[in-house]
C-alpha cells in the first residue's frame, strides 16, 4: 500500500483522487475500487471513512458544488452590468464542467438526496442562490428569474458536454471559444426574458 495514506488524511485524500478520477475519465468512470487503487489504499479502506459509494460521492459533489460557487463569484465579480455578469457566470460554469467534467451531472447524481447529505445540499443552494440572485438583478419578476436560471444551466452545460463529447472538437473549436460561444449565448437569453417581459 503506502502512497498517501501516512500523511494523516486520507479523508481527504479519498476526495481529491476521485475529483482528478471524474476529471480525467468522466462520472462513468468513478467507482471507489478505482478511487482506492489510485490512493494506493486497500479497496476496504476508503469505506473506514465513508460507509457507502453514495457518501464518498456526496462529499465529493459537495467540493464541486462549492468550487462551482467560486467561480461563478468570480466571474460575476468581474462585471459592473448585471447582465455581463450573470453571463459570465454562465461561462464560468461551462469552462469548470469542460476542465473537472462535473457539474450538476455529478451535484444531483442518483442516490444523493437523501437528508444525512447536509453538506451538498448547502453548497448546492449556495451555487444555486448565487445564480438566482443574479438572475433576480435582471429579471422582472421571481418567476422569470427562476426560469432564467434553468434555462442558463441547462445552455451552459449543454455547451460543456458538448465539447466533453467531441462535437465542438470535430469543428476545431478551442475551449475558449466554447465558452465564449456559451457566454454570449446565455446573454442572448437574459436579452431575450428581460425584454420580452419573461417570455
């Protein structure tokens, strides 16, 4: 075994493989018998910390939820315009999902509902409200600022995997022109339910 086991956290350790496992080989890949060969840990050792395949998966959604709502803050911090801001935010979703694959793909993967999973479901209300607030500074009503968000999560992430699954690559598209393209089409939306009065 060995590896990084003795340096005293393997908890944490157990987390940062599986977000470089689901970064390198996609959610398709994730299983805690690999995340435990790549720890260099035995295939029980992971389950010392993390009873079930669902609870390591929560924690791990939870750290992607949380560096989601770090970067749509920063991206939005960029912008003095709601609109830029909200659309870069947009972008920013893109680029992480294209750089770690994971997304809401991974936030709301089967069997991570329940209520013993505190910790995702805050850092997911906390991305999830920061879209909304954003949506909120540009919509005319908080029906159309919901719609808006669902809209612009759904764009964004459809942008990203359809670079993750070679579409965009087939038409020689780098990564940032995807999210570009993702940037500028989210602004098309906001546009188009602000001045459109929500629909």
């Amino acid at each position: 075994m060995g590896g990084k086991y003795h340096h005293g956290d393997l908890r944490g350790e157990l987390v940062r493989v599986s977000l470089d496992l689901i970064a390198e080989q996609g959610f398709a890949g994730f299983s805690v018998a690999q995340v435990a060969k790549r720890a260099k840990v035995s295939p029980g050792a992971p389950y010392r910390h993390f009873p079930t395949r669902e609870s390591l998966l929560a924690e791990v959604a939870a750290h992607i939820a949380c560096q989601l709502a770090d970067r749509v803050a920063s991206a939005a911090a960029e912008h003095n315009d709601p609109a830029d801001a909200l659309a870069a935010a947009a972008g920013a979703y893109t680029r992480y999902l294209i750089e770690r694959r994971a997304g809401m793909n991974v936030i709301y993967a089967n069997g991570l509902q329940g209520p013993q999973y505190a910790e995702l479901h805050d850092q997911t209300r906390r991305l999830t409200d920061q879209f909304l607030m954003l949506c909120l500074t540009v919509a005319p009503d908080p029906l159309t600022a919901l719609e808006l968000m669902e809209q612009l999560f759904t764009q964004a992430h459809g942008y990203g995997t359809f670079h993750l699954d070679g579409v965009f690559v087939k038409h020689g598209y780098s990564v940032d022109l995807v999210v570009r393209k993702s940037t500028e089409a989210a602004r098309m939306a906001i546009t188009g339910r602000t001045a459109g009065g929500g629909r």
